[in-house]
C-alpha cells in the first residue's frame, strides 16, 4: 500500500475527528513515559508529539509519507521511513517509541517488534494505542434491529487474521486485522513484557458505547 496520496486525509481525519482528541490523545498520553527521548513512529503530521511535548521529554518522529514528514518537521526531527524499518536508529538509543492508530495499517508486525526492541535501552517502553480488534475483524459492525431500533454488535471474524479495504477520501486503505491474542504473542516472543492494557469504549452518548474501540498497551524492555 502506497501512502503518497493519503496526507491530506490522514490530516483532516486526525484533526477533525472529535473521538482523536477526546480519546486518542489522551490514551497515549496516559501510557507514555513522563521523561526521555521518545519516538513517535508513524507520526504523521506530529498532532500528538505537539500535544504531548514537555520539558522533560524529547520527541523524533519517523513516517513513510513526505508531505507529513514535513509537516512534523516544524514539531520535531523527522525521518522518512518506511516502518517497521528503524535500521537509521543506534542500538539502545531510545528511553521508549510509541506508534498511534499505525499497527493497523502494517503488514509485517514481528519485525517492527524486533526494531523497536533493539532501538529502545533496557528499563525503556514500547507503547501502541490502536483501534481495538474487534472493531477491525473482516465483517464487524453494528446491526439495528428493525422493530425496535435497538443496536447489537456484529463481531465478525475476529479470532482469524485479515485484512480489509476501507475509503480513505478518494483512495483506499488497508486495515490489517489480528485478534489481541496475535499482538501479545508476536511481542512476547521478541522479549517485551507486558507492562500495562487499556481498553476504551466510544463516548457514552453513542449506540454501541459498550463496544471497546481502543486499544492501548505498554511494554518493558527488561533485558538486552
């Protein structure tokens, strides 16, 4: 998949999407670690570099597309990359990287596993906020009940891995979809531990605020 046509979309989506700044935001924010050089892979425009910068953290950033290279460059330092790829990054050199709403749209997650893991310091964090997989199976979504109106979720085919084509302004893009279960394994057998899961539902005010539509987890890096 070829992202050179999507920045105008991935901006607006992101800047425009009240669920962005309500939820997204504030879950990375929540898992990301209050010190040290921190990078953002998969930035994008660098909205939530700029959001979450502070004195004590130090942003660099890294995505595949270049006009949102670019455009995060007024943000932080930027590479352009195509992940998992992070070969231009020193070994141990990070106190953490975090990637948000990115593993989704990547096809090949052992090896972003493996980067990150030799890129980060021993003690340092690897964070993912993404949408949650039940939301991202092949053939989820709301169903309404024509008599009474009452909405149930559909989960589709959530235990099988897959992958769907979904608008994204006058092009398309791809959602790679693996149940929890997949995420876990693939990190745990790199040597990430666990640290930290959050799971978030829509705003309450929505039929289906049950459903979770986040997924944030943390990980350690506790050996070298």
């Amino acid at each position: 998949m070829s992202w050179d046509g999507l920045a105008d979309w991935w901006t607006v989506e992101t800047e425009t999407d009240p669920a962005y700044q309500s939820d997204v935001a504030p879950l990375v924010a929540e898992l990301l670690p209050e010190t040290g050089l921190l990078l953002d892979a998969g930035c994008g425009e660098g909205q939530v570099s700029r959001r979450l910068r502070t004195t004590r953290r130090t942003f660099i950033g890294c995505d595949v597309n270049q006009k949102l290279c670019e455009q995060a460059n007024a943000v932080m330092p930027v590479v352009r990359t195509r992940l998992p790829d992070l070969s231009w990054l020193k070994a141990s050199s990070l106190d953490g990287a975090f990637l948000t709403l990115v593993i989704e749209h990547l096809d090949d997650l052992d090896s972003l596993f493996l980067e990150v893991f030799a890129a980060v310091r021993p003690g340092g964090h690897l964070i993912i906020v993404a949408n949650h997989p039940v939301v991202t199976a092949p053939g989820s979504a709301n169903i309404v009940d024509p008599d009474d109106g009452e909405v149930f979720w559909r989960p589709g085919r959530y235990l099988e891995p897959g992958q769907t084509e979904e608008t994204a302004g006058d092009e398309t893009v791809t959602f790679y979809h693996r149940p929890i279960a997949a995420v876990l394994n693939a990190a745990a057998q790199v040597g990430w531990s666990l640290d930290t899961v959050r799971e978030r539902a829509l705003p309450s005010d929505l039929p289906d605020s049950g459903v979770p539509r986040l997924l944030g987890l943390r990980w350690v890096k506790s050996w070298e």
